[in-house]
C-alpha cells in the first residue's frame, strides 16, 4: 500500500529523533538529489560522517517540526525565524503530500510570529516545489563545500497570518 498524506501526523522534533532524521537527510541527498547533482556534490552536501553535534544544536535551537507515519519518521523542516533552513522528505514519500504539509506548518508558524515574509536557500531539486508554493528566485548561489560548487537558489515569499 502506498503512503497518503491522510494518514500522516506532524509533531515537534524530539532529542530522540536525531538519528533518525541525519539518516533521512543522508539517504535524501544520496536519492532524490542526484538528479541534479553529481555523487561527489552530494558526498560533499551530506557526508557519511555527519557531525552529529552540529546537528543535534541545529535542530534543537530552530522550530524543527518531523512528519511520522506508520512509526517512522519520513520527513522534516526547520526554521529560524523567517529563514526556512531544512526541508527534506525520505526517497519512498516523495510528491505524496509530505513536503506540501511541513512546509504550510512552517509557513504558518512564522506568520503567527508576525514575520511577512519567509526565505529559504533551494537547491536545485527544490526550487520547483517553492515556486508552486509562490517563493520567487532572489538570486542564484554557488555554495562551496569540500572542494565541490553546489548551486542553489535565495528564494523568499510573503506569508500572512
């Protein structure tokens, strides 16, 4: 049976779920994005060793939200203010409503904050997704990592309560 967003439950992240989201992110970068990107960018974007404590502060200080079904933890986002920083869904619960749902959560917890606007940095594999959902391209970026160039783009919208 396939997964549908109807039977999906957001919650706020947990210390518990660090594992479980480094490996989403790993296993996201090493699927999905190597439509765009070649293996050696993605070793450089999401390494095999990541560096757990940066990303144990990273989604323990900003509004980290995880979607969860049948038990499992199958995508997740993250915002700091009105900067959109992480928004990532497991390879098998792609374009099934997952991203669609983290992203309103998100969205809507930065407008009830009185933030008007929101940006995010996307890559190239996100880009369409944030131009369905109204963000504009700012500008195109080459970020360097580990000897490798990764274009993504600075993208914002405005949001409303």
């Amino acid at each position: 049976m396939k997964p549908s967003a109807a039977q999906l439950c957001l919650r706020p992240y947990e210390e518990g779920d660090l594992q479980a989201v480094v490996s989403l992110f790993y296993d996201t970068i090493h699927s999905v994005n190597l439509k765009d990107y070649t293996p050696e960018q993605a070793d450089a974007w999401a390494p095999k060793e990541p560096a757990m404590s940066r990303w144990q502060n990273l989604l323990k200080e900003e509004d980290t939200w995880v979607a969860v079904q049948d038990g499992r933890i199958v995508g997740f986002a993250s915002r700091d203010g009105e900067y959109f920083d992480c928004l990532y869904v497991g390879k098998d619960y792609q374009r099934r409503g997952v991203a669609k749902a983290l992203a309103e959560r998100i969205e809507g917890r930065a407008a009830a904050e009185g933030h008007a606007k929101i940006r995010t940095d996307a890559s190239l594999t996100a880009r369409p997704f944030f131009e369905q959902r109204g963000y504009a391209v700012v500008r195109r970026q080459c970020v360097h990592r580990a000897g490798q160039v990764l274009v993504n783009f600075a993208m914002e919208r405005s949001i409303q309560k």
